[in-house]
C-alpha cells in the first residue's frame, strides 16, 4: 500500500447556489492489495494524485479526485453503481484521475452503501430523477469551476443509465461513457446530445439485451451522434465490477482501455 500525505485544508466556496467545504484527509491510502480494482487495472506509471471530500449543504459527501501536479485536466463526472460510492467507485475515481482527469465520485445516496441486492433495490428506487439530474449538472458546475475545459460523464450499470440521463437532460457535456445502463430509445431526446458517446456493454446481459444494445446503436447513428458500442460476448451484467460473481476480467480490463482511448480522444 502507498500513502501519500496531504495537509488539511478547508475552503467555503459558493457555486450555482450550493455551499460546499472542501476537506483534505491527513493522509491517503491508495489499495494496491491483492483482489483490489487498483492492482487489476492501476497503471503504475500514473500521474500522482491527491483527493478531497466534498460535503453540501443537505448532506451530501462527494468524492473529489486530481493530479497532485498543477495543470489544464479535463474533468469526469463519475456515477456509481447502485451500490453507493463504495471502495470501488473511489478506485475508479483514483485510477481516472491518475491518467490526467479531474474527477468528482457523486453521491446519489446522500452518504449510504449498500451491501446486500435488497438495500441496493431500495436506495436505486428512492432516488428523485429530477434530483439526480440537478446534482449531477451540479457536479459538472463544481468540475468547470476547478478548471476543467471539457467535462464528460462516466457510470456503470445504474450510473450508466444516469450517465445517458444526464445527456439528455441539457446539461452541455464532451463525451459520455454508458458502462451497461438503462437506455433510451425517444428520438427527441436523444436528439440533445451532440457529442460522442461510449457504450460498453455484456453479450450475456440479463437485464440488457444485446437487442435494445444494437437499437440503442441504430437509434445514435440514424442521428448522426457519433458513437462507439461495444458488446463483449462472453460477458454479463457489471462484468467490470470484481467484486460481484460476473466479473469477467479480461473484457473488464478491455473496456477499461476502450474508456481511457475514447476520453483521451475526445477531452
């Protein structure tokens, strides 16, 4: 494991009417143990980072990621599973950032994990669509403000859905990347993005059909949005999650590389 220091800092900052304390920890342990995201997927050659907890008014602790070096980094709006923002979504969010991206993990469960499929159920169907919508634009506000030029969103399989959700919404975005989320098939709406989209998907989705997947795609290039789909036969539902049964780590690190391409191409 590697720990990097980081001193305690607390700033008040006011945007789009949201107060918000930034908090440095006094130190940050980055996992590099075995079966952890950070050892299958981390580049050890990467940028160094330093993270910082962002706490809102109503509650809310989100997860705020950088280069420890100073420098233009393009920003990620990151949305997690249905989980929460979990140990996993916070090595996402290390792992993003260490490739040169300013990243902010949101919380759509306003400070609860869940660890059973029942409690993940509950949280993901009391979540206010119009709510998420407005934290999530709220999140590409705070990374634009920390010097992010280009903003894209990225989520995996409930964040997935929001991530396409957020597109649609209006909120002017750079890229969007759909890990095996809930689509949307209204010409209308998905007339909103003008931008290039990444979708990764599992051939053996039980919940996604490779069907909906192909007219998801069909859908995007009848409208001229430049896109990527990408549908890995072998793999099902969150096969890039390594701590759930379907993890499938050959596509997962696959799709992870695919991700990095698209966002290096596109921010």
């Amino acid at each position: 494991m590697r720990s990097i220091p980081i001193l305690i800092v607390v700033i008040l900052i006011a945007a789009g009417g949201i107060w918000y304390v930034i908090g440095r920890d006094t130190e940050h342990t980055v996992p590099e143990g075995e079966g952890s995201t950070a050892e299958l997927l981390m580049d050890s050659e990467g940028l160094e980072v330093t993270q910082r907890m962002i706490a809102f008014e109503d509650g809310r602790r989100e997860f705020f990621v950088e280069p420890k070096a100073e420098g233009a980094y393009p920003g990620i709006v990151m949305i997690h599973e249905w989980w929460g923002l979990n140990a996993h979504i916070k090595d996402m969010a290390r792992m993003l950032a260490s490739e040169g991206y300013r990243v902010l993990a949101v919380d759509l469960y306003k400070g609860t994990v869940a660890s059973t499929n029942e409690e993940a159920q509950a949280l993901r169907q009391a979540v206010n669509p119009e709510e998420s919508i407005q934290l999530l634009s709220a999140a590409a506000t705070f990374l634009r403000e920390q010097g992010a030029s280009k903003v894209a969103s990225l989520g995996w399989s409930f964040g997935g859905g929001e991530s396409l959700r957020l597109a649609l919404s209006g909120e002017r975005l750079d890229a969007t990347v759909i890990y095996y989320g809930q689509l949307a098939f209204d010409r209308e709406q998905l007339k909103a993005i003008e931008w290039p989209v990444l979708g990764i998907f599992g051939g053996k989705d039980q919940s996604i059909s490779t069907e909906s997947v192909e007219a998801f795609d069909a859908l995007l290039d009848s409208l001229g949005v430049r896109n990527e789909i990408v549908i890995y036969p072998g793999a099902g539902h969150a096969f890039a999650n390594p701590s759930v049964p379907t993890y499938a780590p050959a596509e997962a690190a696959a799709a992870w590389d695919k991700t990095l391409g698209f966002l290096k191409e596109n921010l």
